[in-house]
C-alpha cells in the first residue's frame, strides 16, 4: 500500500511539473505571437514607407523640375528603406518559425500533460480500489475479532 501511494504521488507531482512546462509553453507562445504581429506591422509600416517614398521620386521625375542631390539624396532614401523591408521580412520570417516552433512545443506539452494526467487518473483509480479492499479488510478483521469475543463469553 506505501508503495502504491508512494508512485500515486510521484505520478502526481510529474503531473504538477507537466502543469507548469505547459503554463510555460503557452506563455512562451503568446508571447512570441505578439512578437510576430509587432514584426508583421513593422514589415507593413515600411513597406508603406518604402512606397510613399517611391512615389514621391515619381512625383519629382514627372514633374521636370529635378535637383541632381534631392535625386541622389531620394534614391540612397530608397535604397535604405529597400534594405529596412528586407530587414523587416527576415524577422517576419523569423518570428513566424519560431511562433511554430512553439506551437509544436506546446502542443507536445499538452500531449505530455494529457498522458499524464491519464495515468494519474488510472493510478488514482487503483489506489482507489486498493484503500477500499483495505479497508474492507480492516472492517472484516474487526468484525471477526468482534465475533470471537462474542464467542468467548458465550
């Protein structure tokens, strides 16, 4: 019996840690989702920056009246914010494996969790049905000795 309770706790205290890892992977998930939708809005942020900019050289170009270093000066603009949405779509990119990552993770942690908590179940049961043969025992124990004392006198 000391053993079965002794293993229900341990099965027990595995399912508490399981409890937390999973609590943590979710955290972590949630977090990094946030990272992702702030990375995704700044791709959007300077992709836009990108086009205004891009048009507002258009803009110059059409109209005739071009100053050789405002050009010079708009295009090395361009070209900055070229390499800020390549920048941008790397860490997209980046943010995005490791949201699934996490994902893969958590979902691990709940399949974790699950089995355990299964065997805990299963466990409790056991040690369910074991305390209550015992305790039948117990009881026909007494009612037994209760019986020879009865006897006894008689």
């Amino acid at each position: 019996m000391k053993q079965i309770t002794a293993i229900d706790q341990l099965h027990r205290r595995r399912l508490t840690a399981l409890e937390a890892a999973l609590k943590q992977a979710r955290a972590e998930q949630a977090d990094l989702e946030l990272l992702l939708d702030h990375r995704c809005r700044s791709e959007d942020a300077t992709r836009e920056k990108g086009l205004r900019l891009k048009h507002d050289i258009d803009g110059v170009l059409f109209t005739g009246t071009v100053n050789p270093s405002a050009l010079d000066k708009a295009q090395h603009q361009l070209l900055a914010a070229k390499d800020a949405l390549l920048a941008a779509q790397k860490a997209v990119k980046e943010a995005r494996s490791d949201v699934a990552a996490s994902v893969r993770r958590t979902s691990e942690a709940v399949r974790a969790w699950r089995e355990q908590a299964i065997k805990v179940e299963k466990f409790g049961t056991l040690l369910q049905g074991s305390r209550d043969a015992h305790n039948a025992e117990a009881i026909s124990r007494e009612e037994m000795e209760q019986e020879d004392v009865f006897r006894k006198r008689a």
